[in-house]
C-alpha cells in the first residue's frame, strides 16, 4: 500500500481549497495567544509571524476565489 503524500506536486492545483494555517484557526476559536503560543511551542514573534503569514495566504486565496477551509466546527454542531 502507497502512503498519502500531502505534498505530492499533483495536489497543487490552483482549484484546491486553501487550508488555514492552525495559529489562526486557534485565535479564531478563541485562544488567547501566550496560549496559542505555549501550546505550539513558539515565541511571540514566530506566533505573530504565523498570525500575519496565515492572513497573507487567506487572502490569496480569496483574490484567486478558492474555497478556505479553516477546519472549524460551527456551534452546536459537536
């Protein structure tokens, strides 16, 4: 059986959705971020690097009009 490759170049098609990066989906679930921070591991300014680079990508992905999946479970669903 072949392992799955996430970045196997084929899986780089400019139709893909985007995925969020998890700094932003854990400030956006409401982490507060020395939290976010702690959590992953990172120093404030890798976190705040992070924070920036996930919204730079969000929006190209959105000027390119590709879906964003940010992975996160709407209220009352869980």
């Amino acid at each position: 059986m072949k392992h799955w490759n996430p970045n196997d170049p084929i899986l780089e098609s400019p139709l893909a959705p985007h995925e969020s990066r998890a700094t932003i989906r854990m400030h956006r679930a409401g982490w507060p971020g020395p939290q976010i921070a702690k959590e992953l591991k990172l120093k404030g300014t890798k976190l705040m690097s992070s924070l920036q680079a996930a919204l730079d990508e969000e929006g190209i992905a959105r000027r390119q009009r590709r879906p964003i999946h940010d992975a996160a479970v709407p209220k009352g669903t869980v």
